[in-house]
C-alpha cells in the first residue's frame, strides 16, 4: 500500500483522483485550502479508513509526520474566472510557491512526484496541434499570464530540482478536461453550456465561438495521471494528456443543445483578453510511453456528464 498526498484533493480532478486511489487501496492524504475546491466533492469518501484530509494552503510549507512515496501537485484554480482579477497574485503563489513547498517535501521523502502543468503553457499556439517540443507564445503581461506563467515557472522548478536534487519527477500537461465532479458556476465552457440548458438560460458563446479546444473526459484523464506517476524511472515527460477530438464552441453549444431538451437560446458575447484561438493536444508521446490514449468519445461524456449536473442541480 502506498501513502500518496493530492494537492486540490478536493477540486474537481483532484476528487475524482483521491476516490480512484482510494479504490486501488493507497492510503491518501487530500489536502487543499477549498478555495475552488469543496468537501462536498469528497463527502463518500471522508470517512474511508484510507482517507485524510488536510486543510493547508500550499503556499505555506507543510511538514508531515509520515513518510510518503508519491505526491500528486494539482492545487491551482484552473478555471479562468477563477484564477484571474482579485486572485491572480495568489495563482501565480500558488503556482510557484506551491511547486516549491512540494518539491522540497518531495525531496526530503525521496517521493516521486507528479506536477500537473497544463496546456496553457503555450498560450496562443502558432503551431497546430501542440506537441511537447512547441516552447509556446504565451502573453507575460497579459490576464492569463498568472496561471499560464505560473505554471511554466513551475515546470522550470520540477527540472531544477530533478537535475540538481535528483527528485523523481513526472509533468504532464492537462488539455480541457470535464465531468462529473466539477463544480456548476466554475465557469468553464462545458459546465456553463450544460447547466445553462438545463435551467433554460441563455447559452453564452464567447466571441464568434470559432475558437477550438480539445475535451478530455475525467476518467480517461485519471487513467493517464496514474500511469504516468507510475511510468518508468527517469522518465520525466513533459507529456500532453488531453482528447485530440476538436471542436468549435459552436459545435459544442450545438451538440448540447441537441443532448438536452431545451427552450435555450445561443447568445454571442464578448470574447475575454488573450482567449486562445485553437488548442488540440499532439498525444504521440502519450501513446508511445504510456500506452495510453482516450477511450470517451465527447459523445459520450457529454451524455455522462449532464446526468451528474441534473442530480447536482436537481433538475429532472
Ligand atoms: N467559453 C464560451 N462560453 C462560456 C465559457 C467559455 O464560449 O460560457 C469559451 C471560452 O471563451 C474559450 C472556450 O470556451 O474560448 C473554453 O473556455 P474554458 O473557460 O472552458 O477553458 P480555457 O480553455 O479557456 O481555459
């Protein structure tokens, strides 16, 4: 049995994480500050023998009494609305901070640890679809610049303390990623469509809804997270993980339009700051090291993960 700390252990992917590894028989040990994430997203498993919680800032270094193998790094507010304006200096100490505090924990318990970077980390990609090598165009100064150059100063740190340290890491970087678990006024593309439809709000495309992005379904996410941490020694990526599926905002306003019976209108509105134009993961790397690649069509998970907001929200 293996003790394994999730940072966002109470987020949307970090929930969905601690109940898998829950499942597989590690011990766990969830910690989070539930900034965006909540403890209603870990409410079945709380009382699981196998199960802690810690309420801590990663921001803050953290001492633990127990020696630990592996550390998934997730903590982070991912969503835009959530890691801009008011909070971006605490994105960016997140970020960066957090990484520290991690990786300096990760060393002392000569654990393996696996950061959760992300695609943002090519900001608006001159080069389509985006394989690992592509160093991105990412704006430093602009709105998305907290999350975007936080997370890359992040990965700067993980190969720091890989070649200096001699820390086992692992980096992969997260494409759109949806499903049961996310929290209906996070904001993001799928939960606003979905929950807007189902409550027969408008649909709010932002801009022309040309723009593209590539969704990746929880589970297939958790498989792949599980087997990079567990992947071969020194094998450090960075390794994109995402569906390389492709579509328009427009198509998906249109296919969840069709999934849900609804008196919803498509409304267009302004498109934000630094919006990137198209986003589809190049998943080679995935394929050939891992053997992974995405089973759910969007299909599929978007059939899934309407039934969860429908219960979530209470709507037949
Ligand atoms: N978007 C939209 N309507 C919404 C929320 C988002 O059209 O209600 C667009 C957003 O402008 C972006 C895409 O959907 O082009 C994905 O946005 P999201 O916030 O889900 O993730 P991002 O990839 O931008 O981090």
């Amino acid at each position: 049995m293996k003790k394994i700390l999730v940072t966002g252990g109470t987020g949307f992917l970090g929930s969905n994480l601690c109940r898998r590894l829950i499942k597989e028989e590690n011990q766990v040990i969830c910690l989070d500050n539930n900034y965006t994430g909540s403890l209603n997203n870990v409410e079945d498993i709380i009382q699981n023998p196998y199960f802690t919680f810690i309420e801590h800032d990663v921001t803050q270094p953290l001492n633990l009494n127990l020696k630990i193998d592996q550390i998934y790094n997730l903590a982070c507010p991912a969503s835009p609305p959530a890691y801009q304006g008011m909070h971006s200096i605490e994105t960016t100490k997140t970020c960066v901070l957090g990484a520290l505090n991690m990786l300096e924990l990760a060393y002392k318990n000569k654990a393996t640890i696996l950061q959760t970077s992300t695609s943002e980390i090519y900001g608006e990609p001159l080069v389509h679809p985006q394989p690992e090598t592509y160093r991105g165009n990412v704006n430093p100064i602009g709105i998305r610049a907290c999350y975007d150059e936080g997370k890359r100063c992040a990965e700067s740190l993980f190969f720091d303390y890989h070649r200096h340290k001699g820390v086992d890491i692992k980096v992969i970087r997260i494409f759109n990623t949806y499903g049961p678990g996310m929290d209906p006024k996070d904001g993001r593309v799928i939960s606003n469509f979905i929950c807007q439809a189902l409550k027969g709000e408008d649909i709010t495309i932002y801009g022309t809804g040309e723009q593209t992005r590539s969704f990746c379904y929880v589970d297939d996410l958790i498989d792949v997270m599980i087997l990079m941490m567990n992947s071969e020694k020194g094998f450090t990526g960075p390794v994109n993980t995402g569906n390389p599926g492709e579509f328009t905002m427009k198509e998906l306003a249109e296919k969840v339009l069709t999934l849900i019976k609804t008196s919803s209108k498509i409304v267009y509105c302004d498109l934000p700051k630094d919006d990137p134009t198209q986003r589809r993961p190049d998943i080679s790397l995935a394929r050939e090291k891992l053997g992974w690649q995405p089973k759910i069509p969007l299909d599929e998970g978007l059939i899934k993960t309407i039934a969860y907001f429908r219960k979530k929200l209470g709507i037949q």
